[in-house]
C-alpha cells in the first residue's frame, strides 16, 4: 500500500497528513468495555478459554442477533475467533479444498483473495459494477459458478463501496448457492453501521450460509482483534473447533472478557451516537467530494467509505492518490488496491476523521481537484492564493515528491496485491 508508506515518510518529514486511507474508526474502545478489560486483568483473567470463545459471550451474541435483528440463532452455531480476519481464514480452512474455486467481489476487501489462496483454493473475481450497486446478483454468481466453484464470498456493506446487497437478492443468491451445493460467506463486519435502511443479517437464510463479524469496526476495537462467525447449523462446529484449536487455541481472553460489556445498554447507547456521527460525515463528504469533481456513482448505505471516482477522462487513480498526497497532504486509497474491475479511475475515501478534518480535506481537495482542470477552466487565483499560502502543507522533503521505486522483488501478478506488506514500509496495512 504505497500510499500509507508514502504518508508516514511525509509525517515523519514533518508534515501533516489527513489520513482518509485507513479502515479504522477514530474512536477507541467504549469506555465501559475499557473498564470491563482493567477489572478482567486485575482478576487475573488472561488464561485460555475455550477454543470457541467464552460460553457468556456466545450466548451474548447470540442474544444481540434476537434483540437487534429478529434472528434466532443457537450459541452453539456461534465460535469467537480472532477477529473477522480469524473468522474468515477458519471458515475457509473448512470449506476450502486444493483447487477449489471461491467467487469474491470486485471491487472488494483485498483479504478474501488471499486468504483463499492460502488454502490453495482459486479466488475468482466477480466483477462488479455500480449498475448493481457494487453487489453481486443471482444471474452473475449463477454466470459464473462452474464445477469447480465452492462458493461466493461477499461483504455487506461492502468495503470499499460501503453498498448493502438487497435482502431478496441476498436469498435468491442463498437459494442458488444451496442447490448447487456450496457455500455462501458473508462478512458481515460493517453490519452495525448503517445509515438509513435497517440493518439485517444473512444468518437465517437458507442452505450453507456461514456469517463473519467482528469488534472491529461497530465496536471500535480493531486491535482488540476479536470477531466472530456463526455457522449454518452446529453439525459442523467440531471440525471448526479442531482448527481453531490447532490454528489459535483461543481468540485473546482479556478482549473476550471485555467484549461482555459491549451488549450493555450503555454501550449500545454509545455506539449509536457514534454510528450517528459516522452517517453526519458522510453525508458531509459524499456531496463534498463530487462539488470537487468525484463521481459517486453508487451512495454508500454503510460502513464508513467513499468510493469515488476520480475527476478527469482516464483517470489514474493510484498516481491520483500519490499528487493528492504529496500536493495537499489527504490520504485516500487508490481503488486498484480492491481488485481490477473498473477500480483503476477510482479512490476510495475512509471518513473516519472528525468533521473539522474531513472540512480541511475537503478544501484541499477542491484545491487539488481544480489543480487538475485545463488551465482555462482551473480557478486561478484561488489556486495560486492557495499555493502561496505558507499554510500547513510545506512542501519541505524533497524526496516526498518522488515516485516511490518498486523495493519487491516479487513478480509482477503479486505486485499489487503484496503491496503494504512489502518490506519497508514497516506497517501493516489497514484497509
Ligand atoms: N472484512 C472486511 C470487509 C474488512 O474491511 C476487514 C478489515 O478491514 C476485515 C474483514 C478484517 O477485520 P478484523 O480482522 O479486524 O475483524
């Protein structure tokens, strides 16, 4: 991920970035859950718990699916994992043989493709468009599923897009996926966030349906690194819970023993004002972005992104995502880092700064954007004042001007999707 790499070298050259290429909520753990973790390390509560999580915290989760969607779901159908990214790879250890091949969005959270390759399993674009949303439907899965094909990976809402998939598409696809005998995933991480329609979940729907969440993102908890999934029926959680015993013993138990306070009342009150906060931001930023130029040709319903397009005919938008950053300081993640469908003229924006931030970026990006236009057309004096100002943006390291040389020697097909852990950067990457 050159641009995170490229926005630490800058701040270390004392400059400051306004990051909006990190998936990560600005908000940290609610307090009652920071509470709930001192009192657990100070009754010495950091031994291993059961492979499948804390028996409370299962039935914790699976009472939150009663009380906020309506679903009924066994405890026993529930495991804690470590993270969704946990989640996700246990799911595949069990469904995943050599050669299978796993349909995944894209544009689409980069993981998915990886993790399936580490099971030696096929990952298989399916390339989607704002036509539909950024979501698969029935006739494409059914297009594209061949013997071969196990299943479909999905995200909802989706990241990059931040676009939920339509519950009837959702079943039609569940019905097709179970009589072709396969398995649907659906990573439901940005569940809680969702601005106007009412959030639901895949679980309930009919066939192999297995569901993937986490405490990362609605809860805010995202080193805490605990997720979780649920399974279709509990016939199969013996064999996930070999894996997980094998592969990571336990998620990590003083976050598990915390994460029983995420349920409360007062939690949920804090998470709702925050999930309000994260829906005042996009509205600010979506109208924003495309005042400055951006094409936003599917509004986000969820998570906390932008996917826009870039301004001008052919965009580019990694080189665009580079002179953002260097020009003005905003970091947003250039879209060919999601897969290759249609993604290279597109930026994804991540509002996971505060409103007075993204108000700064969204100056500067009207600045850069009109940067951009024919000479003619590009608002000259306000440019060129904008330039002149001595202003927060010293174009001081001259090096932070230049492209970034390639240091992988990696060939060229893992080049795009190895990058942000390419040696150097010394960060992982935060999509
Ligand atoms: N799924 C999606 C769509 C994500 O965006 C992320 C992280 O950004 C993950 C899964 C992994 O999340 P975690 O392992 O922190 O729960």
């Amino acid at each position: 991920m050159d641009v995170l790499a490229r926005a630490h070298r800058l701040e270390t050259a004392g400059r400051r970035v306004i990051h909006m290429e990190i998936g990560e909520p600005d908000f940290t753990a609610p307090p009652p859950v920071v509470e709930a973790a001192m009192r657990a390390l100070r009754d010495g509560r950091s031994a291993y718990t059961p492979t499948l999580g804390l028996p409370e915290l299962r039935q914790a989760i699976a009472g939150d699916y009663r009380r906020r969607f309506g679903v009924r779901v066994a405890d026993s159908r529930i495991a804690v994992t470590a993270g969704a990214s946990g989640g996700l790879l246990l799911l595949l250890a069990l469904y995943v043989d050599p050669g299978d091949e796993m349909l995944v969005p894209d544009p689409g959270y980069p993981g998915y493709r990886h993790m399936v390759r580490a099971f030696e399993g096929m990952a298989r674009p399916l390339p989607l468009s704002a036509r539909t949303n950024f979501q698969p439907t029935l006739e494409m899965v059914r297009a594209a599923w061949r013997p071969r094909t196990r299943g479909l990976i999905l995200g909802s809402p989706s990241n990059p897009t931040g676009t939920l998939i339509a519950a009837a598409e959702l079943e039609r696809i569940a019905r097709f996926v179970s009589e072709r005998r396969g398995v649907l995933i659906v990573d439901e991480i940005y569940q809680g966030l969702v601005y106007g329609d009412r959030p639901a979940s895949a679980l309930g729907l009919p066939g192999e349906v297995a569901v993937v969440n986490s405490f990362s993102k609605y809860f805010c908890m995202t080193g805490w690194r605990l997720g979780w999934v649920a399974l279709p029926d509990s016939a199969r959680m013996r064999e996930l819970e070999k894996l997980a015993q094998h592969l990571f013993i336990c998620a990590p138990s003083v976050a598990q023993h915390a994460a029983l306070a995420c349920f409360s009342d007062e939690t949920l009150a804090i998470l709702e004002g925050r999930r309000r906060e994260f829906q005042r931001r996009r509205d600010f930023l979506v109208p924003a972005l495309e005042r400055a130029g951006f094409s936003v040709p599917a509004k986000p319903s969820g998570a906390f992104y932008v996917y826009a397009g870039c301004p001008g005919p052919r965009p580019d938008g990694r080189r665009f995502a580079l002179g953002l950053l260097d020009r003005e300081g905003v970091a947003a993640t250039p879209g060919l880092d999601f897969g290759a469908h249609g993604t290279r003229g597109f930026v994804r924006f991540a509002y996971t700064r505060d409103l007075a931030e993204l108000e700064a970026a969204a100056a500067r990006l009207q600045r850069y954007c009109g940067g951009l236009r024919p000479r003619a057309a590009a608002p000259l004096p306000a440019a060129r004042g904008a330039r002149a100002r001595p202003g927060p943006w010293p174009r001081t390291a001259r090096s932070a001007r230049r492209t970034p040389r390639r240091t992988s020697a990696a060939p060229s097909r893992s080049r795009r999707s190895a990058a942000g852990t390419r040696a150097g950067s010394g960060r992982r990457p935060r999509y």
